[in-house]
C-alpha cells in the first residue's frame, strides 16, 4: 500500500519560518503554563499514603473509583497488586492528615459499599515527600542523561549540526507536553517520566530516519553546486519518508488511543502523554530538527578530510 506516492513534492523547508513561530509561539505559552501554575505532582513526587487492601473477591477498578470519590478520593490511584483481589490505593495527603486517618477512612468508606467481610486491611504506608524530592532529581537527571547521550550518538553518527537539531526537537518535544499537563492540570507521575522518555526515543528515531536519507542524498549530489543545495536535498530527504513516517505514526496512535480509552484511570496520563509526544514529535521531525540542521550549515566546519570521513561513512 503506498500512502504518498514517489514523486510528491511538498514545501516543508519553505513553511520552516511559519513552522518556528507556530513553534515559538506555543513554547513561549508552555513554558509561561509551567512557570505560572506548574505541574500536578503525583504522590510519587509529593509523598502521600498507600494502603493495600484485600477483597474476598476480584472487584472491578472503576466500582472502588466511585464508592472513594465521593469520600474525596476521587484522585487516588488504583491498581491491582499480585493478585486481582490485592488492591493498591495510593492518595496524597492534605495537609495535616494522617495516614491512619486516611487508611481508616478508605477502609470505612469500601466497607459500606462491599461489605464489611468482603474487604480487609493489608497495611499502611506513608512515602514522605524526601522521598518525592529524590524520584523528582532522578527524573530529571534520566531525561538530561537522555539527551546527552542522544548528543554524542548523533555527532558520532552524523554530525555535530544534525546532533544539535535533533535535541533542539526533542526539547521542543518534551517542552510542549510538560505545556500540555501543565493546562489540563493532569498528574504528574513516574508514568508520565516514563513515557516522556518513551516519546524521546519515538521523536529520534523519525528524525534519524530523515537525517539518514539527507546523508545519503548529500553523497549522492555532492558534485552539484546550487546555491541552496542543502535546503533542496533536505526537502527531497523529508517528502521521500513522509509515507513512512505518516504510516509509523498513524499504526502507534491507533494502539496508544486504544490504551487511553480502553486501558482504565491508572494509564490515562500515560497514554496522555504519548498521544501528544507522537503528534508533536512528527511534527519536530519534519519542521525542527531539519531547518535547524540546516540554518547551522557551516557554522562547525570541517576538514577536507574529515568530509571524505563522513561521506564513506556506512
């Protein structure tokens, strides 16, 4: 099945200044969202209480949901632990609440709607928000790990320009959907940390594939000497894996969408934030990272040399 056919011919590196103000414009709101109202930390960076509880028989994650909300746990977070009768129920303490005050509240509160014999208390444990401040710092040091990481390999791999424009679109990326939990108010958990590195490897690997083909176009026109030569071969790079990467994005939506409508509360956000990192990671790979490659051209010179290097270069 061929989605784009051969011969299309679409302006992207034209439009590359709408592009960057559109881009400009919506990392100036998101940042400006993150500065003025922040992130919702979960409890996992917050501290808070987690109970496991035991029910005589398998209930359903959406009942417990609604028998809690109306006790003012409607956020907690509900999973399944070991079995599908262990549950783990995690809330964030309000302030000056115990958690033997909580724990004795869930407990009461599912004790009334199942029945005093279907539930039982397994324990209570509070994550103090030291806790939370450490899985905070590891959750930036492992995004910033990434990046770095992402900048060597695509110097070594290509070149210091390609590099610079690939994590120029990755913090463009992962900018727009800490933007984006920002101004829905969405929960920010380990989850999330995780799926944002998940869309920073997404986001790389489309734009290694259209870095990839500008190389191989480069060599094969490199004795042709236009004035925007670059420019032109990058375009031709980008039009001949659109098919691909519209087809890439298009088959991981479809299974991402599924998980955020299918998949229950516990990876909604999660789900959340993979449905925005796909979409604007397309996005970055076609209208960031490549113009900023290009508008680099020259800036980080090479020898005669390290060109004919670069050129034979699998």
């Amino acid at each position: 099945m061929q989605l784009i056919r051969p011969d299309t011919h679409i302006d992207f590196i034209g439009r590359r200044k709408i592009a960057m103000a559109i881009s400009g414009l919506v990392l100036l709101i998101s940042v400006g969202l993150l500065v003025t109202k922040g992130l919702n930390f979960g409890i996992d960076f917050t501290g808070g209480t987690l109970v496991e509880v035991k029910f005589t028989q398998a209930p359903k994650i959406s009942d417990i949901r609604t028998s809690l909300s109306p006790a003012g746990y409607e956020q907690a977070i509900i999973q399944e632990f070991g079995s599908p009768e262990e549950i783990l129920i995690r809330v964030q303490n309000n302030d000056g609440e115990k958690s033997a005050a909580i724990s004795t509240a869930i407990l009461d509160t599912l004790s009334k709607d199942f029945g005093a014999d279907a539930v039982e208390m397994r324990r209570v444990e509070f994550v103090g928000p030291q806790v939370g401040d450490e899985l905070t710092r590891a959750g930036i040091m492992a995004v910033l790990i990434a990046m770095l990481a992402i900048l060597v390999y695509v110097t070594v791999r290509f070149e210091l320009r390609f590099a610079l424009g690939a994590d120029a679109a990755l913090v463009h990326d992962v900018t727009i959907v800490l933007g984006l939990f920002a101004l829905g108010g969405k929960e920010f958990t380990l989850p999330v940390v995780a799926a944002l590195l998940t869309v920073i490897g997404y986001s790389l690997n489309d734009t290694i594939v259209v870095f990839d083909r500008i190389r191989e176009n480069l060599a094969a026109n490199r004795k042709k000497k236009y004035p925007d030569e670059e420019s032109h071969v990058a375009n031709a790079s980008i039009n001949q894996t659109l098919g691909r990467t519209i087809m890439t994005s298009l088959t991981t939506l479809l299974v991402v969408i599924a998980l955020f409508f299918l998949g229950g509360e516990v990876i909604h956000d999660f789900a959340f934030a993979l449905i925005a990192g796909i979409v604007v990671g397309t996005y970055s790979s076609i209208f960031i990272a490549s113009p900023i490659m290009l508008s680099l051209q020259g800036k980080f010179k090479i020898d005669e040399e390290e060109a004919k290097r670069l050129e034979a270069r699998p």
